[in-house]
C-alpha cells in the first residue's frame, strides 16, 4: 500500500466509524504485519482511542522502483541457460 493509499484508507476507516459502528458492536483493529491489535465493543470502551490508531497507522511498503527489479524473463534466463548479459543487466541495476 502506498502512502497515498495508507490516508485514504485511514479516512475510510474513520469514517466507518463514525457512520456505521453502532453501540455495542465489537471492533478489532489490526495491521496485516501483526504490529498492531486492538478489540473493543463500542462506544463504551474506546471509539476514541480507536480514531487516535487509525490516524497513526502508515504505510510500510518499501519504495524500490519497478526497473531495480528482476522480471520473470530475467530469472528464467539466468536458471535455465546462464545468460552472461541478462546476468552483467541484473547485475547492473543491483
């Protein structure tokens, strides 16, 4: 997810709660690289602790550009025949 991505979601998830998150109803809030892991039933036990994490949450992706990467075609030259100037390209780039 991008940075740019990361703040519409942010927004959407405080919105969510604000518009859709009715008393009594269980929330959990948790990232996908289990950093973070967050349940309460609202309102009662933190609405606003949970609008304090989501606006703290972030993107984590690693910026490389596409053209540092190795392409499939690249890796299967270099497995199945070795290739001297696929490999000096990669190597290159790396």
């Amino acid at each position: 997810m991008t940075p740019a991505q990361a703040g519409r979601a942010r927004n959407a998830v405080a919105e969510f709660i604000q518009t859709s998150v009715a008393p009594g109803d269980r929330v959990t809030l948790l990232t996908t690289r289990g950093e973070l892991w967050w349940t309460a039933t609202m309102p009662h036990q933190g609405a606003d602790q949970l609008t304090t994490l989501v606006g703290r949450l972030e993107s984590q992706r690693t910026t490389h550009s596409s053209l540092d990467a190795m392409t499939d075609y690249e890796a299967m030259q270099i497995e199945l025949h070795n290739d001297p100037l696929v490999i000096a390209r990669v190597m290159r780039r790396g």
